[in-house]
C-alpha cells in the first residue's frame, strides 16, 4: 500500500496550483463574487491547459486520467480560491454521464467541446417538489414518432443559464413500479425550442457559479439524443452521484485547505499584547486539531477516489467522504474567521468569503442528512 502520489501525479497538483495562485487573484475573485459572474476567461485558460476533462479519454480530448487525478486539480483550484475555483471545476458537470453511457456520436460531440473550453454542461435531475427525492421527479418524455417531447421544470441546476447541453431525467414510462425503473437521460442542447431558464441570485455563496431553473415545454429531442438505454436514467445518475460526490468532497476540502493556509499566515502576523497571536497555546492546539482533521479528509477522498478508478463502486465509502467533508470545510471555515477576530467578518480577508462557499458542499449532490442515510444503509441494509 502507497500513500504517496505517483511523479504524474505530482506534476498534475504543482501544475494546478501554480496556475490557480496566479490566475484566481483576489481582485478577480471578488469581482465574481459580487457581480455573480461566472470566469469565462479563466475558465477558457484553464481548458486551454488541459486541467477541465482531465478524466475524458484521450480520443475526446482528454488526458485519459482518472478521477483521483481531476479531484487533484479540483483540491488545489478550491485551495487557491473558493469562489472561482468552485465554478471552474464544476463547468463540466455531468459530463460524466456522457462519457459513461453516451453513444459515440454523443461523446465525439460533447466531450471534446467540454474540455477544449467551447461548451458548458449541467445535469437537470432536482425538481421544486423533489428536491434529495431523486424517485419524485415530474418531468416527463413522451414519445411522438421517432422523437421525444420533454415537459417539467428542474431547479437548482449548476451552469442553467450558461450551459450549451443539458443532461435530462425524465419520466419515460410511468407505470413503471418502482417508479424508478422508469426514468431514462436525455441530451438536450441549449438552442431547443421551448428551453427556457431563470436565473437564481443573490445566493449565500458561489456567486460565480450560476444557478437557475431550467424550464421545458414541449421541447422535442430525437431518438438518437436518448442517452444510453431506455428506462436505465435512474441508474445513469446514481453512478454519476458516487463519481461527483468525490468531486464536492475534493471542492469542500480545497476550501477548507485554502481558509486554513490563510488563517496559519494571520496568526503569525497578528500581534496582541506584543507577540504573535499564534504563540498561544490555545490556538496551537485549534491549529493542530484542524490540521489532523484536514489530514483526516484528504486521505478519505483519495481513497474514494482510488477505489472508483480501480472499478469498484462503493456509495457507503464515497457519501462519508463526501459528509465529512462538507462539515469540515464549513468547521475550519468558521474557525478561520474567529482567529482573525472582527477582521474575518469582513470582504477585505478570503476568509470571510470562503466561509460562504463552504456552506454549499453540506448541500448539494445530496445533503450531508442524506449522505447519513447511505452511510447507515450501507452499515446496516435496507429496513423493509
């Protein structure tokens, strides 16, 4: 057993974190931040380098690396900073389920624009009324001829307004029992008549990351768009889940990671009753306690990450990753903004910002109650 990571993938992390230190300053983050725009031009350079789609294979114009080398990239970008970083790294998301399940014709279509920095993907799963109900959506596909006609409303989707493909779930057959066994994916381009979205704002945190309610009223898509088997959507996006609740995790500990490198600077600066604030025992040991719980995370995430590149899908080991995770990040946070006192309640230090990003990673791809729900399922079985 090898903790250590391969030269590879040493040169994937320096490389990441070189970029993001200089690229994602602070002018440009706060800029983001409170215009809620999302880094066009940093995002572009950051494809151009190949640090998006690291993970597609290389005929698609990836790396052919797995997922342990993107959530590297994911850790270091969110390090550097959370609020472009966040957005940035989940500019391709649901891409996967292209890359797993699409057809060809879909992949060569797709992926490539992904990571070259011409396209941006989100993944239309939550609904008004189902929200972590993944079994509750409404949407429906019905087929007309040789085509589908696509009606609901989804919310809360990651890039809704400035995606050019929607990865769908939707209703094919629903008298299906479980209802589950029921729902297929479709691939969905953003110039479809009857797409429509609202843009979600003035958000707690990843202001830059937009958010929106995608609407479809009577969209049609064809046969070919379908992406892999009919009535097997479900299934699509619960392996999409275990894929990208590494990612939230490897995001969540980037922004633990980077509140932490910035609040072990100030409490060496900072002097009160004319010594550094860090030669206080009782911050030594806060300190201590946040590095070994950081340790903590990050060797949780790699394994999940290693354990899904080595084939083996394991829900139970990739939602306490991402669990732990998303508390973490939001406990250092926190704790950061209380060792630079009234100064951290303030946009003028990261750290302020960062505890706002954070709070997200408890949330999405399914809260951290959720994430119990799998843990204790896995732990002890299904209850009839």
């Amino acid at each position: 057993m090898d903790f250590g990571l391969t030269q590879e993938q040493t040169d994937i992390q320096r490389a990441a974190r070189e970029f993001a230190v200089k690229e994602f300053t602070k002018e440009r983050a706060e800029i983001a931040d409170e215009k809620e725009e999302f880094p066009f031009e940093v995002w572009r350079k950051a494809c151009e380098l190949g640090f998006i789609g690291i993970h597609f294979p290389e005929e698609y114009g990836g790396a052919g690396m797995g997922i342990f080398e993107n959530i590297l990239v994911v850790e270091e970008f969110c390090r550097a900073d959370s609020t472009i970083g966040s957005a940035i790294i989940l500019s391709d998301f649901s891409s996967e389920v292209i890359m797993r399940f699409g057809s060809e014709d879909q992949k060569k279509e797709v992926l490539p624009k992904v990571a070259g920095g011409k396209a941006i993907t989100a993944g239309c799963y939550t609904e008004p009324e189902a929200g972590s109900d993944l079994t509750a959506i409404r949407t429906k596909a019905e087929k007309d001829g040789d085509e589908y006609i696509l009606n609901g409303t989804k919310t809360f989707i990651t890039n809704g307004t400035i995606a050019d493909y929607y990865i769908v779930l939707a209703v094919t057959d629903p008298n299906a029992q479980p209802k589950y066994r029921g729902f297929s994916t479709f691939l969905v381009r953003k110039d479809a008549e009857g797409l429509s979205t609202n843009k979600i704002g003035k958000k707690m945190g990843i202001r830059s990351s937009p958010t929106a309610e995608v609407i479809f009223k009577n969209v049609r898509v064809s046969e070919d768009d379908l992406i892999g088997e009919l009535n097997r959507g479900f299934y699509q996006v619960l392996e999409f889940f275990d894929e990208s609740r590494i990612e939230i995790a490897a995001q969540a500990l980037g922004i633990a990671q980077g509140a932490f490198d910035r609040t072990v600077e100030y409490v060496k600066q900072r002097k009160q009753f004319n010594q550094p604030i860090a030669s206080f025992q009782a911050l030594q040991h806060r300190l201590a306690d946040m590095r070994t719980q950081l340790e903590c995370a990050r060797l949780l995430i790699y394994k999940s990450a290693w354990n899904y590149d080595q084939g083996r899908i394991d829900p139970g080991l990739t939602s306490m990753a991402k669990y732990y995770a998303g508390k973490l990040a939001v406990k250092i946070c926190d704790e950061a903004i209380q060792m630079h006192g009234g100064y951290g309640y303030i946009g003028e230090y990261d750290v302020e910002r960062f505890y706002r990003d954070a709070k997200i990673t408890e949330i999405y791809e399914g809260t951290k109650e959720v994430q119990l729900n799998t843990i204790a399922k896995d732990l002890l079985g299904k209850f009839k």
